[in-house]
C-alpha cells in the first residue's frame, strides 16, 4: 500500500521529464461514478419488497457486439488491430522487465517465465497471449465473445508451442467462481471497454495469487487522448473502426491506482507508451498523458 501511495503522490507532482517522473492525474471524484447505476437499481421498490440485485458483471453488450463483427481480422496486421500489432512489443518489453524482477527471473533468458501460470482476460485472437507462452509461461486466455476464443485457437494451433494455449469463451467473474489462480493477470486494452471498472478489477485480484502480478493497459481520459485516440486514429487516420473508444470510458491513471488499491493490488511501477511518426514504433515513455501500462502486486494478506 506504501508503494501506491508514495506514487499517486508522483502522479500529482507537477511533470519533470526525467526518467522515473509521471504526468499529473485529476479528478480522483470521478471513481465513484461508474458505480452509479448498481447504486440506484438497490433502491428500495415502491412495493417495499427487497430489490433483486443481479450478482456484478463487468460484461458490456454492446462492447461485446462491436469486437464480435471485426473478430476474424485479429491477425490481419494491416486491419482494425494495427495499432495493437504495432504496440505490441512495447507492451511485453515492459511485461518482461518488470516480472523478471517481480519473479527474480533472468530477464535474458528466452523462457523466464516457465513454471508460471499467466492469463490474459480479454485475449481477443491472442497477439498477447501466443508471445507469453513463447516465453515459456503456461498461458490460459479468456474472451466474452467466442468468435475471438475461435480465431485464437486456428491461430494457436499453428505453432507446438502456441497450442499448448488453453483458450476458454468465458469470463473473468466465471473464473473467480470456479476459484481459479494465477501467477500473473493480464487486462490490456480491456477495462476501457467493461461496464464496471471496480467489479472487473476486483475480478482481476481475486484470480491473482497472493503476492502474484497484476497488468493493466488502457487510455487515460485526458484531451490529448481524445485528440489523438479518438479524433485521429479513429477519425482521420482510419486505424480504428469509428466508434471503438468512448472517451467517458477512460481511466486516469490516479483512478486506477486507487481502484486497484481497493481490490488489493498496490501499483508499484506505470509507464506510457508514446508513437513516433517517422518510424511508425512504440516506445516506452514517461508520458502517461495517453496510452499507459500499470504493473501491480497483491498483497499477501489480501482475503477478497
């Protein structure tokens, strides 16, 4: 908890460009927001009756329908999932920096991972999860829409080690019911798109073993990331499908630091990920002011 802490303090500094330094965060007011509908629907009905309430889901329809119609182009690099191809290695340079060290893992190896058990919630056609098992971890990957669980099985099965993959068309909440455990959960690119932000990462924390890793990757909700994820890669630029973010749905990084630190998880280390134009690349970046990665820890005594 320390740790979260003393970095939610870097979070509000003013930004320095250093190498360890975080862009400022605002409007820490907005967490409870998204836990506005679960709020009213346990409002008491006029009958006096206790209200049914349905157990808390992450899942979002809509969200759901939009990736099922483009499923069939995950490994199309040139297709609506360029931008993750393209951020890809970026986000398992950071993966593999800092589990080697949360592991104590040689960080040179090319399997530091074997012996681990990892999932990637929200696993798509599987471009995080085929490269986590080529570094040796024994990979499950779950998606809500089973289109996505289809591709990512074809794919999987053409290389031995990739197949070794289970995929399973389910959901993190599922998983937790099934008292499911791993070393380390991935959501990249995930929680933007889920109805309940803290359910899905109290979800995430549950399927964590204790003093297990946790990863998540997302868009800050800034005006620059309307401008450029939005406006340009949506818009102008054609990267995406017009309509795939929805800017109220974003995360700042100081909201996730404390939902995470609700559900247990301390964040001990964020980065962003900023674009060159001229070489088309990803890199890692102390600007968090769009797209950014958190690393987390659970806690040792944590009982969700």
């Amino acid at each position: 908890m320390a740790m979260s802490w003393k970095l939610l303090k870097q979070l509000r500094a003013p930004y320095t460009a250093t190498p360890t330094s975080l862009h400022r965060i605002v409007n820490p007011q907005l967490l409870n927001f998204h836990n506005a509908n679960r709020l009213f629907s346990a409002a008491p009905s006029p009958s006096g009756e206790p209200p049914l309430i349905p157990p808390p889901s992450s899942l979002n329809q809509a969200e759901l329908a939009k990736f099922s119609a483009i499923a069939e182009t995950w490994w199309d690099s040139e297709g609506p999932f360029k931008p993750l191809h393209a951020m890809n290695p970026t986000r398992l340079a950071f993966i593999r920096s800092t589990l080697c060290r949360h592991f104590r893992r040689d960080p040179l190896s090319a399997t530091p991972f074997e012996g681990l058990k990892f999932i990637d919630v929200g696993c798509g056609g599987g471009i995080l999860s085929e490269p986590l098992a080529r570094m040796g971890a024994t990979v499950t990957g779950v998606d809500a829409v089973e289109k996505n669980i289809k591709i990512a099985r074809l794919h999987a099965d053409l290389d031995p080690v990739t197949s070794r993959i289970e995929y399973h068309c389910t959901t993190a909440e599922k998983l937790v019911e099934e008292q499911k455990s791993f070393d380390a959960v991935f959501a990249l690119e995930v929680i933007e798109h889920v109805a309940n932000p803290t359910e899905f990462c109290k979800s995430l924390s549950a399927l964590t073993v204790a003093d297990g890793a946790t990863v998540i990757s997302t868009i800050n909700r800034s005006m620059r990331a309307y401008a450029t994820a939005i406006i340009a890669a949506e818009y102008l630029l054609h990267w995406l499908p017009k309509g795939t973010h929805q800017w109220s749905s974003f995360l700042t990084p100081e909201e996730l630091v404390l939902i995470l630190e609700r559900a247990s998880i301390s964040v001990q280390e964020m980065a962003g990920f900023a674009y060159n134009p001229l070489t088309g690349r990803w890199f890692l970046s102390d600007d968090v002011s769009v797209n950014f990665i958190a690393y987390g820890t659970k806690s040792k005594t944590a009982n969700l």
